[in-house]
C-alpha cells in the first residue's frame, strides 16, 4: 500500500497538467471528409451500371440535393441521389445512353455528418465509351433588365446548332447557376455547341413555354483548354499569409461567357379571372390584352352604357366602373363575357363566358355603415344646437379628396401628381389657382396645366387614348428655384363620376435654391449616336431620375446631396421602354449596362465623369450595394478549435496542438 501511494500522486499530478493545457471537452473535428473509393470508380468508362456508390471515410449528409445535385446529360425521370452512413447512392432511372460521358456535379452539398465540415466541390463522372470527356465551359447569368444574378437557372448545351432545337429537343449537357448566377458545365466533348439558359417549368429541358425564363447566345461556342499558372495562398492562421505558390492548372475555354435571361412577351391571351373588390367596379384579368375589347352583356342588368372604362398599357387588366348607383347597390351582377383567345394553335378565337360578379362589399353592410355615420353626425349636430353653436340639419355628402404626391420642397424639375380615388370625369380649371411668391409677401399668378399622368413604362408611340387613366392626373407648370407656390383650389373644381366634388383645398410648398442641388455630366462612350435611356438609380435601383441621348452625353440637374447609381439601356427599336427579347425571332433583349462605382452628389457641385460601358464585363458591372441576390455565404471549415485555443491561451495549429 506504501508502494501505490506516490504512483496514484503522480498519476494524479499528471492528469492535472494535462487538463492545463488542453480546452475543456477536447478538440473539435475540422477535417473534411474525403472519398475512399467508389463503384464504379471515378472516371471509369465502358460503364454499363445505373447504380453508383461513393464511400467516403465518415458518416456524411447531403444538402438539397434535389437543387444542388446536377446530373449531366440530364435526366427525364429524377434520379434517387441519398446518404447513407459513410456512403451516398445515386440510382439514374432513364437508359444510359451509348459512348456518353456522365457528370454528377455535387457542387457544395456533401459535407461531414457530425460537425458538417464541407467535401468542397466535388463532381464523380464515368463513361459509356471508350473515354472521358472532360473539357468545361464557364460563364454567367443575369437579368436581362437590371443585371442581377440569377440563381439556381439551367444552363446547357446543344450540339445541334438548328434555331429548333431548344423548341424540341432536350439540353445536351447542363449545370444550375449558384447564387452569384455563375455555372460551370463539365464533361464536355470537343465541338461546336449552342448554349442556352432555361427555367425549366415542365421538367422536359427544353424550351416549350412562353413563361419559362430563357436566355441565348448569337454565338456558337468551341470549348478548349490550355495549361496555365495561378497563385495559390496559403494561410499560416485566418489573418496571416504563410506563403503564395504558383500552381499549373487547366484553364477551361470560354470561361467568361454571360448570358442574359429574360421572359418572352406572352401574347397568347386567355381569361384569368374576374373580381369585384368594391361595389362600385369590377375587374376582369387577362393573359395578354389585345386591340379588340371584350363585350359584355348584362344578363340581369342592361349593360348599354353602364360602365366607365379603364385599361392597363396592354389591356391585359380591364377595370370597369359602374356609372349607375342602383347597379352599385345591386350586390351579384350577371355578365355573359365574349373575348378573343388564342385556341391551340395560336390563332385567336371568340369565345363566350357566363360570369357572377358578386360584390366583397355587399349593400346591406354598407347601408348599416351609413346609418351609422349618420347617427354619429346627428348626434354631434343636436349636441351643438343645445349649445346654441352653429348646427346642419341636412348631413352633406362625402366630399371628393384629391391626393397630392411629392415633397413639400421641390425640386423645380418634377411636378406634382394628383391621384383620386375614383375616377375624376369632370375638371374645373377656372377654380383652380396657383400663385407663387418672390419672398416679398406678394403672390403673383402663375401658369399651369392639368393632365393625365404617364408612367415611365409607356412607350413614346403610344397614344393618350391607350394608357390614360382617370384617376391620376398631374400638375405641370414652370417651376422656378427659390419660390414659395400655394395652389388653391375652388369647390366644385373636380367632380367624379358619381357626381361627389371636392371641398376647397390649400396646400403650400415651395422650391429649392440652386444652392440646394448638384449637377452631374456623363460623357457615354462607345456607342456611335445610338439611341441610350440613362436612368439615374438610388440605393434600392429604383430609377429616380432618367434621360434619352443619341450624342453620348447625359446630364441631370437639381439633384439633392446624395449617393447616386446609374445604368443604361440601348433603346433599339426608339420606343423609349426597355424591350424584352425573343428566341423565335432571334432577338435579344435591349442591353443593360451600369456604371459600376457609386456617385456621390454634393450641394453646388457640379460632377463631371466619363463611363465607358463596354470595357468592363456585364458581370462585374452592377454594385454590389444595389445587388438584391446576395452570394450565399461560403461553406467552410468553423475554426471552433482556433477560437477556443485563443480562450485557453494556446496556439493552435492543426495537426500538433493535442
């Protein structure tokens, strides 16, 4: 017993010490896992199995693997892809085609099952053939219209180069965009390739309709390779280089490919659906509109005369407005509808609907609502008639209420919308003034016009008669920096369709000095008197501003002190709206470009800059700061052992530190 004593001290002392220098609960896991083997093995060819194991040296998880997981060529019936224990198995149910290399393409998914350590990219491919494929080609995918990234799109290849091919036959070899809209597709053969992108909405990769988002190249592509050298960093820990070494790789050709995808105008028209929100209108919605209106029959209701019309641009959403107030009042309206629609074979067709228009807003709550209104009034009225205080014995309508937008300090570049509720069928410019001041308590008079407010997504071509709309007016004058305005505005000066006018109305605001607002100049190069629709953005790329030039310069006045973006469109066809594309017609959408720094506007500044759109690459061009679609965050390993070294005062270094 003498004799055991000092060992168990020792024993004691030397677990003591141990525990001094080693953080409580042990180091965590941080390798990732890696393949052990696989059946068939990678890069095998004359494969003839559909059924493929990859072993790894732990257990492992896959993320998504329905959206991250890309089979190539594609697969019409969705391959079986699971992890099980330290294995994953992928099951391929279409037929294995003859002489074909295979790819499957786990991007990012893999990764360890306890402390989720990422594989990497990884991609296992085999062959049917006699040998591996194994060029790629590279490239990008944004909006057509604002350049954003678009993610998790198809991109594929054809080696038949006919227009129809897309129309008929599926994708020869694919990939799926990431979250920065970049693709990578593998196994490639030597060749001359079309490459398209495809929003696949049916599963049958290829393009059969309208609504699937798509994108295309004017050029045929020839993917090659080359060897070539790149930098490597190696850290010494997450703040400190160790060393940078040269590395010889193959550099995949074309590696900078951007497509740009869009949605085809869909000009097949059908009924949607119809919806009476408010008793006083109902709207019907369409696919498309067309140059031909539908008719409508009243089958419990004389419909001669009976609606007061609005139309969208395309006449795709019909808003009709009920000029009878018996019509109102009556809560179910029976319409017989008849309209053009294109049959299956694209060709218009009439066509005869019966439709029940029910009112959300029934009569009987409404009255309920107005007698109680009127109880409430008549209360206020006897309790001020006791008071001996002025009193109304008849309870006067609801009044009229224009909406006035903008700022109360004005720019003197903008006007000032007014929006009604309910159409406006009646406009008094004699009861309507407006006056401004020179800061010497004299109002003067001032010019003006009313009239129908257009949106900055009408064409110029496009008559007042096609997108005017009833409710939304503006006012236009010549307004002039360092001036005080009151508009003053008679009763009775507007009156809507059922007969309500408005109260008289006094609203003051005023303009800004020119010391108030900056200037910018920006001398576009590149284009050669082409016609350019230059929009000023703010942080949201939401345009604020914009301008049409043929001469390559844009200028903005009275801007206000603040951080501005911009981007262009070539209007090619002179309309001045951004134009999709279409893949029929072999025409691409209007190309978009942005100034790729931020600007920055002061007071009494005057900016002058040049931008040449042309010289950096569309996927480099729009500001990360206004891009919506964010690259996901990268998987990498945690360094949970780094940082609880650092609160055990130890250093850490992978492989030594115990």
């Amino acid at each position: 017993m003498e004799t055991l004593f000092p060992f168990l001290c020792l024993s004691i002392l030397m677990a003591g010490c141990a525990r001094m220098g080693q953080p409580d609960g042990g180091w965590y896991d941080e390798t990732p896992p890696h393949v052990t083997s696989a059946s068939p093995a990678d890069q095998s060819v004359d494969v003839k199995a559909k059924k493929i194991y990859i072993n790894f040296n732990e257990f492992i998880k896959i993320d998504n693997p329905s959206e991250k997981v890309v089979v190539s060529p594609p697969q019409l019936e969705q391959p079986e892809i699971a992890a099980k224990g330290k294995r994953i198995v992928v099951e391929l149910a279409d037929s294995l085609k003859p002489n074909t290399t295979y790819t499957i393409d786990f991007s990012d998914a893999i990764s360890d099952n306890n402390e989720g350590n990422p594989l990497g990219n990884y991609t296992y491919s085999f062959s049917t053939g006699k040998q591996i494929d194994t060029l790629q080609v590279s490239g990008y995918v944004q909006e057509a219209q604002d350049m954003e990234p678009v993610k998790g799109i198809l991109v594929g290849l054809y080696d038949d180069l006919s227009r129809d091919a897309f129309n008929k036959k599926p994708l020869l070899r694919v990939s799926r965009t990431d979250s920065r809209g970049h693709f990578i597709i593998k196994g490639v053969a030597p060749g001359n390739y079309h490459i398209v992108a495809l929003q696949d909405v049916d599963g049958n990769y290829s393009f059969s309709q309208k609504s699937e988002k798509i994108a295309f190249s004017d050029q045929n592509i020839s993917p090659t390779c080359k060897p070539d050298i790149r930098q490597d960093t190696i850290w010494k820990d997450s703040l400190h280089i160790k060393d940078i070494k040269q590395v010889n790789y193959t550099h995949f050709l074309p590696d900078d490919i951007v497509l740009r995808a869009f949605t085809e105008e869909n000009t097949d028209r059908y009924f949607i659906k119809s919806e009476r929100q408010q008793a006083n209108f109902f709207r019907l919605f369409f696919s498309y509109g067309g140059s031909e209106l539908p008719v409508i029959k009243g089958l419990n209701f004389n419909a001669d005369n009976a609606f007061l019309m609005e139309k969208t641009l395309h006449a795709d959403t019909l808003t009709y407005w009920l000029r009878d107030t018996a019509l109102v009042n009556q809560d179910s309206l029976n319409i017989e509808l008849s309209y053009m629609m294109t049959d299956s074979l694209g060709k218009l067709r009439q066509t005869t609907d019966t439709l029940l228009l029910l009112s959300k807003d029934p009569y009987a709550r409404r009255l309920k609502q107005q007698q109680k209104d009127y109880a409430q009034w008549k209360k206020k009225q006897q309790k001020a008639m006791k008071k001996g205080e002025a009193y109304d014995s008849i309870m006067p309508p609801t009044p009229l209420v224009p909406q006035f937008g903008g700022r109360d300090i004005m720019t003197p570049d903008t006007n000032i919308p007014i929006t009604f509720t309910t159409p406006v069928t009646k406009i008094d410019t004699s009861k309507i003034h407006l006056y401004y001041s020179l800061n010497d308590s004299i109002w003067y008079p001032s010019r003006f016009l009313i009239r129908y407010r257009k949106h900055l997504n009408v064409p110029d071509s496009v008559p007042e008669s096609e997108w005017k709309n009833y409710r939304e007016y503006e006012l236009v004058a010549e307004w002039r920096p360092s001036r005080e305005y009151s508009l003053e505005i008679d009763s009775m000066a507007f009156t809507d369709l059922y007969g309500l006018v408005n109260s008289p109305i006094k609203r003051g605001f005023k303009t800004g000095d020119n010391d108030d607002y900056g200037t910018l100049l920006m001398t576009i190069n590149g284009f050669n008197g082409k016609p350019l629709i230059v929009q000023l953005l703010s942080d949201q790329d939401k345009v604020i501003k914009q301008t049409k030039t043929t001469k390559g310069q844009a200028e903005f006045f009275f801007l206000d002190a603040s951080k501005y973006y911009m981007r262009l469109f070539v209007d090619e066809n002179n309309n001045g709206v951004w134009d999709t594309g279409n893949y029929k017609d072999d025409r691409q959408p209007e190309p978009v470009y942005y100034y790729p720094d931020v600007i920055e506007c002061k007071k009494k500044w005057d900016i002058t800059l040049s931008w040449d759109p042309l010289r950096l690459p569309l996927y480099r061009q729009k500001p990360m700061k206004i891009t919506k679609q964010r690259p996901d965050k990268e998987k990498t390993v945690n360094n949970r052992n780094e940082q609880r070294a650092k609160q055990k005062g130890l250093q850490y270094i992978p492989g030594v530190t115990k």
